[in-house]
C-alpha cells in the first residue's frame, strides 16, 4: 500500500513530538527525584536554621538569661537580715546594695527598721568574711559583709514568709520569739548563738549598734542547723514579677513624674529617694543626709520603690506596734521617674503579697533592686 508524501510528514512530526515529550517526561522526573534526595538530606540542617532564626525563645529560657537582679529559677532560699536602721546606726549600715529587696518597716515610738533579702548563690560566696577587715574598706567582693544587725519583731516574720526565706536578727521582741516557735519558721538569732556573728564599733557607738554578719556565716549556719537551703520550688522564693529591661510608667495614665519621693515614720526619722537620671536609679537619704554604705562608700540606691500603705493597732504592752499586713490597701509604685498609683493584698500571714495596678493587674517591676517601703496611713507620702 502506497502511503502519501503528505501523511508521511504528519507521522514524523507527531512521532518526533512524542518522543520529545516522553524525553522531557523522563528528564522532568530524574530531576525532580535527584531534587527531593537533596532536599532530604539537607533537611534537618535546613530545618534547624530556620528554627534559629523565626523560633521565639521560651519564657523560662529567656527570663533565666536576662534577669540580673537574681537568678529567678533558682530554689535558693534567701536570708531576711533584720538591720538597724535608728538615724545614729545608718552611718554604719553595710551591704544593703547586695540586697534585692529591702523592707523598710514601722516599729514602735514611730521608729523604723529595714529587713533586708539576700539571695545569693553558694558559687558567689567564696570565703570567710574576716571581721577585722571591717571598718579598713578591704573587705573582698567574694563574701557579703551585713550589719549592723538588730532584734525582731514578730510582724517581720511575715515578710520572710512571703519568700520562704531564713529569718536573721540579734535578739527579739516576746512576741516575735513566740511566733517563731509557733510557726516553725528557720531562724538565727545572734542573742542565743553568736558564733555567726561579731561585733565591731567603728564609729564609737553605744553596743547594739555593732553587730555584724555575713552571707558565708549565714550560709554555714544553715547548714550547721540543718535548715533546708533550697524550697521546693524557684516561685516560692520569687515576691516580684520582673521586667527583663525596664517597667514603663511613662504612658499609663494615671502616671506622675516622681523625682523625688519622701516616706515619713515620724516628725524625726523619714526615708528621701531622689532619682539619679544617668544611673536610671533612686538614691537613698535618711533624714537627709546620704546613706552611704560603710565598706563600699558607695551610696544606697534602688531601681524600682513600692510603698505599701497599712493600718496598725498595739500590742497587749500598747507599746509595741501590730501592723495590718493580712488585708488590703493601696499605695505607690514607683521606677524610672514615675509613680502610679498601685493596690496590695495578702490573703494570709504566709502567702505572698500581690501588688496590681488600679486595673488589677500585677505589677511587673523594672529589673533591679526594690526598696519596699512599709508606711503607716497616719503619715503622709509626698511625691515631687
């Protein structure tokens, strides 16, 4: 059978596309094959890459990585060192800028003592503090020399609880002694037991104002006492939510400038704060005058202020102060030239107080040493 030139043509053309096309087909699939094996195999470091690079870090992470003020995830229990804080005894107050939170707290005769909270790792504290170092301004940056160190009152206790924290004091009050056998609380007190503590005078004062400790003693105390060094969990030694840069007053509304602050405890023994721009850090006066720490000479100074208004009423002696701690209020929080207006509540003597805005959300402060000042109703708070 004869076939015509023509349909000749059409056939070679039509056989010739498909073979193009069955070549194409072939290439098309070698490639894309040879392309999904590289793409296997390159695919965990791929992946990784990209994890790096969009993967938001996660909280603990984080927080464990840029909190400076303590270390957040530790269990470490903290040491509450009740300090002398009487206008004569401020002269020689020493280590209070190694505290994270002091508590300046009303006593009776409209007096004033500080309760100052030291979480320090065992890794920070490298040594025995020498007494005869103190007073000469050789004291070694391995330890943290405390003092001068004073009696308790049994409201303090309440602040220790809220950080399960090892209370530290020279001698107290009947009440407080009896609150720390009925409680159970870790206690070491220097009136029964002075092998932690020693005394010193170099400014000539009268003798309860010369007691001295350090972190090292406290710690070998502990262990010696067979306290538990760690809580049962990093929270419970944690009081304050931190803001891992700084809290930012500025655009809240109900925020005032506040560089300087004054928080009177009587006609004769008030507590300045006033804000140093360049540090972004409040600087501590007593009465007036510079509280400048004995050993450093550096001047005691605070990032964030919390002032906690409260009630009081007396005790059975009507001499000594019981004061409201359990309850509600209000009061300032204060960082970064700001002050708003804040709420306190505590539902019971151990658990913690809880500091929220006007809204009722927590406070977050800025991340820093707090001072928190514990001032009664009868007296008047005065922001500038």
């Amino acid at each position: 059978m004869k076939i015509n030139i023509k349909n000749k043509k059409i056939i070679v053309i039509v056989g010739v596309l498909v073979l193009v096309f069955v070549i194409g087909a072939v290439l098309c699939f070698a490639f894309t094959g040879r392309n999904k094996h590289y793409q296997e195999e390159g695919q965990e470091e791929t992946s990784t890459e990209v994890e790096e690079v969009t993967q938001p870090k996660s909280t603990t992470v984080y927080v464990d990585n840029k909190v400076d003020i303590i270390n957040v995830n530790s269990k470490t229990r903290p040491f509450a060192v009740s300090i002398n804080n009487t206008p004569v005894a401020v002269q020689v107050q020493t280590g209070l800028n190694r505290a994270y939170i002091v508590y300046e707290i009303p006593t009776e005769g409209y007096t004033c003592r500080l309760l100052a909270l030291y979480k320090i790792e065992d890794k920070e504290v490298s040594m025995e503090a020498d007494e005869n170092l103190v007073g000469s301004g050789n004291v070694s940056n391995s330890d943290v020399i405390v003092g001068t160190v004073r009696s308790a009152r049994h409201n303090f206790l309440d602040f220790c609880f809220e950080s399960d924290a090892i209370f530290v004091h020279f001698g107290a009050s009947t009440w407080a002694e009896e609150d720390e056998a009925k409680t159970g609380i870790n206690w070491i007190n220097g009136f029964y037991n002075d092998e932690y503590y020693w005394r010193i005078n170099p400014e000539s004062l009268a003798t309860e104002h010369t007691a001295y400790t350090s972190i090292a003693r406290l710690k070998r105390a502990a262990k010696e006492k067979g306290f538990k060094t760690e809580s049962d969990n990093a929270d419970n030694t944690v009081l304050l939510n931190y803001n891992v840069s700084d809290a930012d007053l500025s655009k809240k509304s109900d925020a005032v400038s506040c560089f300087k602050v004054t928080i009177p405890y009587s006609d004769y023994q008030y507590t300045t704060f006033v804000y140093d721009g360049e540090s972004g850090n409040y600087l501590r006066y007593a009465n007036g005058e510079a509280c400048i720490d004995h050993e450093t000479k550096e001047q005691c100074n605070t990032r964030n202020i919390i002032v906690q208004k409260i009630t009081h009423t007396f005790m059975s002696d009507n001499y000594c102060w019981d004061l409201k701690t359990v309850g509600s209020g209000e009061g300032y929080y204060i960082t970064k030239g700001y002050a708003v207006p804040i709420k306190w509540s505590k539902n019971s003597r151990t658990e913690k107080t809880v500091y929220t805005y006007m809204d009722g959300t927590e406070i977050d402060v800025s991340d820093g040493r707090t001072y928190i000042e514990v001032s009664d109703m009868g007296t008047t708070v005065t922001i500038e």
